[in-house]
C-alpha cells in the first residue's frame, strides 16, 4: 500500500520512518523533508547535532536500545 506508513525500530538505532509523512515541530511548523528519499530516521538516543534526525551519534554515545514487540 502505497499511502501506508512504516515506523521500524534500529537497534541501538534511530526509528526509520517510511511512507508519506509530515514531520511538525510543537509549534506546528513542518520540518523540509526531502520526498525523494524513501525513509527519514528520527534520533531516539537524545545525542544527536541534527535533532530530531538522526546523525549517527548513537554509535558514540553507547546508546542501547531492542525493544521487542510480544509475539503471537
């Protein structure tokens, strides 16, 4: 489905989000997302330079995070 969004979670990683999204900050103001691209990946680890994108910096600050959904 073409119109479905997809938010997967990275391990010790950052949440890639997929799909047709508008990203707003508290203010309402949508952040530029560059629609060519087929997924934005938003920091879950708060280390960031680039909040809320992802930078890579969760590979420097020992961030660790697997959240599991329960199986079926």
């Amino acid at each position: 489905m073409a119109d479905e969004v997809i938010i997967r979670m990275r391990p010790d990683g950052p949440f890639l989000v997929e799909g047709p999204i508008t990203l707003t900050d508290s203010q309402g103001n949508a952040f530029p997302l560059d629609s060519s691209k087929p997924a934005i990946a938003l920091c879950r680890c708060g280390a960031s330079a680039n909040r809320p994108f992802c930078d890579g910096s969760h590979k420097q600050c020992d961030f660790q995070s697997d959240e599991q959904a329960p199986s079926e």
